[in-house]
C-alpha cells in the first residue's frame, strides 16, 4: 500500500488545492471590480508591460521571465501527455 505521501492523494489534493486558491482569487477580483488584484495585472505590473507594446521593446527581465514560462508549460505538457523527458 502506498503512502500518503507517495502520490496518491498529495498530488491530487495539491493540485485541487492550489487551482481552488487561484480561482477563488481571480474570480473575486473580476466579480467584484477589482481587475487590479488578478494575476496577469500584478504580472503586468512588476514586469512594467505596457498595453500593445512591441516585442522589441521587452527588457531582458521580460525575456527571462518569458522563457522560463515557455519552458516549463513545454516541458510538462511533453512530460505528461508523451512521457518524455523523465
């Protein structure tokens, strides 16, 4: 018999967990209009995005921070759906 801790209920609990925390979050900024308190607007708001702007005009900050969001929704969707890279 597996342990608690081995995965078979502390991924599932976590990730219900954490998902829960994000939308009830989210929901409540947008519901009660409050968009200034949603995830993209504090992202936005510490990376210095500007509405529309350019690519070009990205600080290296932005490219990491970009970067290492592209790699880790690649790498998990990889991971998960074709069982690569274990």
């Amino acid at each position: 018999m597996r342990a608690l801790w081995q995965g078979s209920a502390y991924w599932p609990a976590w990730l219900a967990f954490t998902a829960g925390t994000f939308l009830l979050r989210e929901i409540w900024a947008l519901t009660t209009g409050h968009p200034g308190d949603t995830l993209s607007e504090w992202v936005w708001h510490i990376l210095k995005i500007a509405r529309n702007e350019p690519v070009t005009a990205w600080s290296a900050v932005d490219y990491l921070v970009f970067g290492a969001w592209a790699t880790l929704v690649t790498w998990l969707t990889w991971h998960f759906f074709f069982r690569r890279f274990t």
